[in-house]
C-alpha cells in the first residue's frame, strides 16, 4: 500500500466529510414519514442553504475520483476494479445530489403553486430518492470495494476485518443504523492512506524504476 499516492486516502477523507456533512445539512426528508418535517421542507426560508449542501455533496463525491486514481496503482483486476467502482459512486452521487438540489430549485422558482400544490408526500418521496442516490448509492460500490481489497490487496489482519465488516455496512446502508461503521472505515482507511501513502516524490522514483527494469 506503500505505493498508493496520498491523494487516494485525503480523497476518500474529502467523499467521507463532506458528503455526510451535505446530507446533515440539506435536511431531505427521509426515513419515517413525519409531515412536519416535510412542510418545513417547503418553507421557501431554508432554500438557499440546502441547496448549497446539495453542492457541496456533489463536489466532495469527486474525493472519490482521487481515491480510485490512486488505487489503480494496485494493478491488475484490483486496480481496475478499484477506479470503476470510484466512478460508480461519484457519479451515483453526483446525481443524488441533483437530485435533492432540484427538488429545492423547483420549490425555488415555482412559487407557491408549486409549494402548496405538490402533495407533501410527493416531496418526501423525492427526497428519500435523492437521499438513497447520494449517500447509499455510493457507499453500496465502496463498500464491495472495501471487501475486495480485504481479500486482495494485502491489507493488515485488523485492517482486513474492519474493511469486510464496514464493506457489509456499506452496501446495506439503506437499512441507516450501518452508517456509523461504514464511515468510521472511510476516516480509519483514509488516514491510513494519507499516513502511509507515497509522496510525489516518491512515487516519480517508483515509475522510473519500473521504467528502467
């Protein structure tokens, strides 16, 4: 894993924090159906700061390009797996995030027909949709990536356990009470990456070297 630029593990820090931090904050109804949450959902005074989540949730989903880039230098089927299950959940998420920040865009500037003449259920249901694309979507290809790696990619006995068990979590993250598991294994992975990745420098001197064998 030495070889694994740094990039990869403040990636996966960036998916990690900023995604959940979107979702806290946007405050897409989700879950139990609880009407009053829902008609402050509508309440045109919330608009422009949950869409600003749902924009940051889109952005802190390309940590995840930077995560899967940095494991291709796994190699092999790995490697390959790695960058393509990455691109899955960015994009998975990215649309998530449109998603939820559109149903704020057509409260936004449909006015009051369409705030008081869209059936609250129908907003909760679009929102639970957007709320599963942008945090369950994701975490459901990151976490079969979690397990990959605990049974090909060399990982500590410790770290190997922990990637299954969060790998499980993530991919039945729509289920909720997972979550905590699957994003203290992204924190616990991530730092471990940023701690004992390679370097640019370093990482220069390895292409060269395999350059010249």
């Amino acid at each position: 894993m030495n070889t694994i630029p740094r990039s990869a593990g403040i990636g996966l820090l960036v998916y990690a924090v900023g995604t959940t931090t979107a979702f806290v904050g946007a405050g897409g109804p989700g879950g139990d159906y609880e009407p009053d949450i829902v008609a402050g959902y509508v309440d045109p005074s919330h608009y422009l700061g949950s869409f600003a989540f749902w924009y940051l949730g889109a952005l802190a989903a390309l940590g995840l390009l930077a995560f899967g880039h940095g494991l291709r230098r796994l190699g092999g089927v790995v490697g390959d797996t790695a960058w393509g299950m990455s691109v899955a959940g960015t994009v998975i998420s990215v649309v998530g995030a449109f998603v939820g920040g559109g149903l704020v865009v057509a409260l936004a500037e449909g006015g009051t027909d369409v705030q008081q003449g869209v059936p609250h259920p129908v907003i909760y249901t679009i929102s639970e949709i957007a709320n599963l694309l942008a945090l369950c979507g994701p975490a459901f290809f990151i976490g079969a990536l979690a397990i990959l790696l605990a049974a090909r990619a060399g990982l500590p006995r410790w770290l190997r356990a922990f990637s299954v068990i969060a790998g499980i979590c993530g991919i039945l993250l729509p289920v909720y009470f997972t979550i905590p598991v699957y994003l203290a294994w992204t924190l616990v992975f991530g730092g471990r990456l940023v701690a004992k990745g390679a370097r640019g420098n370093e990482l220069t001197e390895a292409v060269l070297a395999e350059s010249l064998v």
